[in-house]
C-alpha cells in the first residue's frame, strides 16, 4: 500500500480526507485489519436497522387502535381528530409501494415512503402507519394525498 499520507479515499470529499487517513492509522495501531473494519461497518448497520425497526414498531403500535375492518389487502384507518374513516387497498404487483386510498366517492393512489416495519403479513399496515405518522402519507381535512 502507498504511504498513508498519499492515499485517498474516494468515497468521501477532500475535506474528510484527512480524518479518514487518521482512522486508518488509529485502527492500524490498534492491529485491525480492513476486512476487521467491514465486519465492523456491518454491525453498526444491523444495529441501526434494528432500531429503526424497533421505533417503527412502537409508532405503528401506538396507531394500531385506529386500524379496522383488516381484510386481506386493504383495512380501513380512522383519524382521531376528526373520525373520518379511509380505506386503504395496497397494490400487490408493486411489491406494496403503492396504495389505494378512497374516501366515499373520492380515490386516489398514493406511494409510501420506504420505512423498514418488518416482514410480517401486517408489515404493511405497519407500514403504512407509519407513513401517517411522520407526514408522508396525509389524510387531513383538505385530503393531501
């Protein structure tokens, strides 16, 4: 390998070149080797999916007394504030991105935010809650869909 001080990274901007070298040097002394720093990357990467994971789960749990009438594919979802009900459908081809949302006569396809609330038959839901939740699906009184 060339002299660390000639090494760059080229997955981070020349301002951060510097603080990589010194995290390269530090692990070096330390006797980590890159394949040590991969495993350690992972790690934090499955550590922060599963507290997404986690926090997704508890918002959709707090939400869950608003789901009714659960069928195969659709449930309907109630506001709190102002009782309205809506029924949401999901698309099955499109892998659950996209969605149906209607309101008496009114319809209108939505697509959801890629939010990780796991793998279940009711993950969608979940999904979908969790959407509400932080703004990117709104189902408020002008019907931003």
């Amino acid at each position: 390998m060339q002299d660390q001080d000639e090494v760059i990274f080229r997955r981070f901007p020349d301002k951060k070149q510097e603080q990589v070298r010194q995290l390269v040097s530090w692990s070096r002394l330390l006797g980590l080797t890159g394949r040590d720093l991969v495993s350690i990357g992972g790690k934090l990467d499955r550590y922060e999916k599963q507290q997404e994971l986690r926090r997704n789960k508890e918002i959709a749990k707090s939400m869950w007394h608003r789901v009714t009438m659960r069928y195969s594919g659709r449930f309907q979802y109630t506001d709190p504030e102002s009782g309205r009900v809506w029924l949401i459908e999901a698309k099955w081809a499109s892998g659950y991105d996209q969605i149906t949302v209607s309101q008496g006569t009114k319809t209108v396809k939505a697509l959801l935010r890629d939010y990780h609330c796991g793998t279940s038959a009711d993950a969608w839901i979940r999904r979908v809650l969790v959407n509400i939740h932080y703004g990117d699906l709104k189902l408020d009184k002008n019907w931003n869909v």
